[in-house]
C-alpha cells in the first residue's frame, strides 16, 4: 500500500467519528483532503464544520459540505486533523501545511481531537521534523534570535505567507525532552503567534493506518 492509500484508509476510519447534527472541526493537509473527500457523502449527518485553513474551506465548499465561521458556534464537537509527527502521548509536532495556528485554535477548542495518519507519523520522540513557528513580519529577526538561545536552527519558509498574513520559521535542532514546557516557552516570545508543537492539548484519539489494517488508539 501506498502511502497515500494509508492516508486514504485512516481518513475513512475517521467518518465513525463524525458528530450527530453537530459542529465538526476540519484540520489541513492530503490526509484531511481524503476526509473531505469521503464527508461528502455524509454531509447530512453533521450540522455544520469549520475549516482551519482556506484550503479547507475551499475544499469543503467544493464538496458543498456546509461550513460556518468559528465565532459562529459555541464548540467544536469533535477535530479531525492529520499530523506530522505524534509520540505515545498522542502529543504532536504539525504545521507542514503551515496552518498551524488556526489549527490549533480548533483543536484547543475541541471537545474532542481525533488524528489521522498514516504509520510513518508515529515515533518514540518528537523532533526529526522541524517545528514550524508562525511569526509576525515585523519580528522575524528577533523571534529567529530568541529561537537560536533555545538551541534552535531557525529556516525562513521561503515564498510562504500564512492565511494569517504572517511567515514561517521552520526551526531544526530544537530538544524536545519537555514537549510541553518547550511549547509554553515559545508562545512566551513575543512575535511568535503559535507553534507546530501540540503537547499541551495532545489527541484524545489517534486512527493510525498500517498496512494490516487500522488501529484505533485511545488517550489514557
Ligand atoms: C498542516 C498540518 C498537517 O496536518 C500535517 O502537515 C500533516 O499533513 P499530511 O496529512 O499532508 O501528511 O499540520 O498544517
């Protein structure tokens, strides 16, 4: 199996997850398209979604699966999102697509936050992947600065601007041993509007695809 037919497979697995006539969160990235994609034939089941990212909503929009602005709804019932990297405590590194921020606004706001991906997201530590920090324009020096005392290798994603309007830094060499205390410490540095690393607010559910089929794993 291909890797994108795994993607295929846990975004499927995810439609048992859809909320009754309530609010569905939509994450970013190919495995979420797949969801997208296989959503349309149960639109009728939800109430309403609110995308993460403007390709989301594009998408959704294209499959007229309804979609409402997040400051319409009072929650969200349940997130489905993929992930870059995710550890036995279902704590991940994400923002590849660079909708980091948004999504983890929703995923925060979640009752309920399932992943879905494919077997080669899964490690024992996070970290291989570099962790995307989206960055106010303005402070992009000074973030990248803050960001080498903490050990780390901040890259500018380049030709990359936000849904926010804002810049990616892609930063490497980063240690992750304290996953959520290195999480608190980024969001304390001003011009840094979020980071890829989500630990504090980890998966309640990861549907994770194998080539012998899916495991369903549940926080404890
Ligand atoms: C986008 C994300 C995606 O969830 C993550 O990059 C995984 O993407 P894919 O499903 O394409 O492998 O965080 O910001």
């Amino acid at each position: 199996m291909t890797q994108n037919e795994l993607k295929q497979q846990a975004a499927l697995a995810a439609l048992d997850y859809i909320p009754d006539n309530g609010i569905l969160g939509i994450g970013s990235g190919s495995t979420v398209n797949f969801f997208i994609a296989a959503l349309a034939n149960k639109k009728h089941l939800i109430g309403a979604t609110v995308a993460s990212s403007v390709a989301s909503y594009t998408l959704l929009k294209q499959h007229h699966i309804p979609v409402v602005e997040f400051n319409q709804v009072a929650t969200i019932d349940v997130y489905i999102d993929g992930a870059d990297e995710i550890n036995p405590l279902f704590q991940m590194i994400k923002g590849g697509g660079g909708c980091l921020l948004r999504e983890k606004i929703l995923a925060t706001a979640a009752r309920k936050f399932v992943c879905i991906a494919d077997d080669s997201k899964m490690v024992k530590a996070l970290g291989a992947f570099p962790l995307a920090i989206e960055v106010l324009p303005m402070a992009q020096s000074y973030v990248a600065r803050e960001l080498v005392k903490l050990g780390g290798l901040p890259v500018l994603r380049e030709g990359f601007i936000t849904d926010n309007h804002n810049i990616i830094l892609d930063v490497h060499e980063l240690s992750f041993h304290e996953p959520i205390a290195l999480e608190e410490k980024l969001a304390t540095i001003p011009g840094v509007l979020g980071s890829g690393l989500f630990a504090r607010r980890p998966a309640d559910s990861l549907l994770l695809a194998t080539t012998t089929g899916i495991q369903i794993k549940e926080h404890r």
